[in-house]
C-alpha cells in the first residue's frame, strides 16, 4: 500500500503503527542482509515510538503520516543515532540532536525505525564504501540502486518501508529513483529549506522525496516544508493547462550514449502528453562538461570539516574531490553556477516543461568501478548525472517518474523538468500521467 492509504487505515483504526512497524523491521529482517539499504535500525525505539503514535491515534491527534514508518538518510542527524556519512571516517559519529528532516519527519508523525545508506559524503550515485556493503537494486541485485540517497530508495522500491525522504544535490533522489521504478522529486532552489547550505556554497543541494506515487511524494513534500497547508498534496488535483514541452533525447554531456530503451520511455511520454493536449517538440541539448561541473563539487568535498586522522579513512574519490576542491573560492563556485545556470534556462526558454530520460543507461552492476583511481571512478560515474545535475545547477525542479521497465526487467525512469518555483505543475502533471495514460 502507499503511504498515504496507510496512514488512512491507521486514522480509521484498521491498523496499528506497532504492527506496521514490526512489518518493517520484519522486512528489513528478511531482505536488507542481501540489498544493503540500512545502516543501522532502531527497533526498540521504534516500537516505542509506535505505541506513542497508537495512543495518540486513539485520541484523533494530528499528523498527516502518524504512526507511518520511514528511516532518515545516513548524512541527516537524526537524536541519538549514527551520522556516517557514508563513510569510515565518521563511523563513530553519534548526533545529539535532530536536524531538520528529522525534525519535520517527527512533526508530521513518521516513526523513525533507523537510517538509510548513502555513498561517502553524499558523492557518487552509487553507494560503494568500505564501510558497509554496497546497496544492491532489489530488481537486480548484481546492479546498485543508485545514489547518493541509493538505501532510502531501495528500502522503499523492496517493500522495507512505505516512503523515504533523500537528497539531491546532482541528481541523489532522482538516479535513485529511475533505478528502483519510484518517483523521486528534486525541489525548486528556494521551496524547501536548505540545511546544507553551509558546504553548499552555490545551493545545488535540497531534500525531497522518494515515494511510489506522485501523491506520496507531494504529500511528503509538504511535511519537508514545515507548513501544514497541504498545498503540493492538493496540486496533484490541479488543472493542467496546454503546456509547451520541449523533448531531450540526447544527453547533454558529449560522447554520453542514450540507451535505446530509455530513449523511447521518453518519447513514449511525449506521445502521453501530446494525446493529452500538450505541444511537444522535440530539441538539441545543450552543450556540458564535466571538468566545468567538477568545482562546484569539489568545493562542496573541500568544505566538509575532518580531525587529524579522518582524511587517510575517506575514499580515494573523495580524497581526490578534497584536493580538486582546496583552492576553489564561494565566488569561483558561484561564477560556474551563473555561467552553467544562464546556458541551462537559456535552452528552456519559455518552454513550460522538458522531457528526457532520467539517466541515460541502466544501473552499473555492482563492482563496475573496483580498482578505479579516485579521479577515474569519478569521471566513470558523472554521467549518470547527465541528465540530472544541470538542473540542480539551474534550480528548477524536477521529477523523475517509474514509466516502464527493459527488456531485461530493469525500471526505467524519465524526468519531467519545470521552470523555477513551478513544483504544483510537476506533481500535477506526474499525478494526471498516472491516473490517465498508463
């Protein structure tokens, strides 16, 4: 079910969150020792917030998802578990406190049963470390689910939890998702709150949801944003106007090959959106690069505190980020991010929505970048964020949406792209795509 029908049944009583919370953790029991997508698990604590989330069910208390279990991405502090970052050097962090995702997560009612995987200081979009077992796709288990926030989506696409929040600061939420057949949004710059705004000199980086449906996911996007006015949860009933949709077929990175099949999810959207009324035509990319994107990244590696010690337990990526990163100034970054920023929206002129595939190929299998210099498993791994990264740049919000599967029964994403501050559109139009075209 999805997280919005569970919360339902538990409003009219016809669950309990502690039996919904013991079918996580039997789940979590049952499937992670393969998929790899927790890191750690608070089962007593979550029994406990389960029985609390019971008894104020049992008075009518508020909460849009009370009594609803989620877990928190192993970069988010979240009071009295492990903040790793994906990586050896921070195994033995504990946060004191709750940050700003666990704080809204509790507000809205989540009981919170652990934390989700990440790859090492949110990097790379696969979750490969030293620390722990790489997170496998539950469609696939020899391929990874993505990254960076890969344990939150394969938690949620293998059934160990009904919805997860992630981040995305070059495509986390959405390469995750496209991997593991979820719907996963990145936010408008400015939407939701940034709490990583401190090593996040240029804003690329924002929370957002991973979800089944484009429901859930608005629904949690109103629980991120701290306001209790359901404004995305009522846009996904939104009237959608004739909208002008420009078509990407080709990846904006050279020399980055598009899958057959990706390519014809992405047309096959267009045709939806134009039996739906819609004008779609198809248009050129525009021109990237990875060593342009490099610095702001590297900057943001650079900025992340260490003790003496900490540097020699980081990954060799990550060591090499650090390095690229060191003499990269906020005003470097922000002049890339205008020049980068201007060239993308430039191309989306005034266009009300983009269409393309979410990655260009399916999910590396797991292994695929062993024995890799630190500069090469980056270079091999960017271009999954081919089609993703630009528009975190840009700040518009994007969505990628479960369409089909390959011929080898892979999920296959594509990203719907808006203009900036036009998140209700996404929502609604991913909702409408749902309900009447598939």
């Amino acid at each position: 079910m999805t997280a919005l029908e569970l919360a339902a049944k538990l409003r009219r009583r016809e669950v309990s969150s502690v039996e919904l919370v013991r079918a996580s953790l039997d789940a979590i029991r049952a499937r992670d020792g393969e998929l790899g997508a927790m890191v750690e698990v608070a089962a007593r604590r979550a029994l406990r917030q389960a029985r609390a989330a019971d008894a104020l069910l049992a008075r009518g208390a508020p909460g849009a998802f009370l009594g609803v279990p989620t877990a928190i991405k192993d970069h988010e502090p979240v009071r009295g578990m492990g903040q790793r970052l994906g990586s050896r050097a921070f195994r033995w962090m504990i946060s004191p406190v709750d940050g700003y995702v666990a704080r809204m997560c509790r507000r809205a009612g989540f009981v919170i049963v652990g934390k989700t995987s990440c790859s090492e200081l949110t990097i790379l979009p696969f979750v490969d470390s030293a620390l722990h077992a790489p997170t496998r796709n539950p469609h696939d288990p020899s391929r990874y689910g993505g990254g960076s926030s890969g344990g939150a989506a394969v938690a949620v696409a293998a059934g160990l939890l009904p919805i997860a929040p992630g981040s995305d600061g070059a495509g986390s939420i959405r390469i995750p998702a496209a991997f593991c057949g979820l719907v996963g949004l990145k936010p408008s710059r400015g939407t939701l709150p940034n709490p990583y705004g401190l090593f996040d000199g240029v804003n690329l980086s924002s929370m957002g949801p991973l979800a089944r449906t484009a429901r859930d996911a608005a629904a949690l996007m109103d629980v991120l944003r701290g306001r209790d006015d359901g404004a995305f949860a009522r846009a996904c009933d939104d009237v959608v106007p004739a909208l002008r949709v420009k078509l990407l077929l080709d990846a904006p990175l050279p020399g980055v090959a598009v899958a057959t099949e990706h390519a014809a999810a992405a047309e096959d959207v267009a045709r939806a959106l134009a039996r739906l009324g819609h004008r779609v035509d198809r248009v050129a990319a525009f021109a990237g690069s990875i060593d342009e994107f490099l610095p702001m990244m590297a900057r943001m590696v650079a900025k992340v505190p260490l003790v003496p010690g900490m540097a020699g337990l980081l990954e060799p990526t990550t060591r090499w980020l650090r390095e690229q990163g060191r003499g990269v100034t906020r005003s470097d970054a922000a002049a890339i991010a205008a020049r980068i920023a201007g060239r993308v929206l430039a191309w989306f002129g005034d266009a009300d929505l983009a269409v393309m595939p979410t990655v260009a190929q399916p999910a590396p299998r797991v292994g695929a970048f062993a024995g890799h210099s630190g500069e090469a498993v980056f270079r091999a791994a960017a271009p999954l964020g081919a089609f993703t990264a630009p528009f975190n740049v840009s700040g518009q919000p994007a969505i990628s949406l479960p369409w089909t599967t390959s011929s080898s029964g892979l999920p296959i994403g594509v990203q719907l792209v808006a203009a900036p501050g036009r998140d209700a559109l996404l929502v609604a139009l991913a909702t409408q795509l749902a309900v009447k075209t598939r």
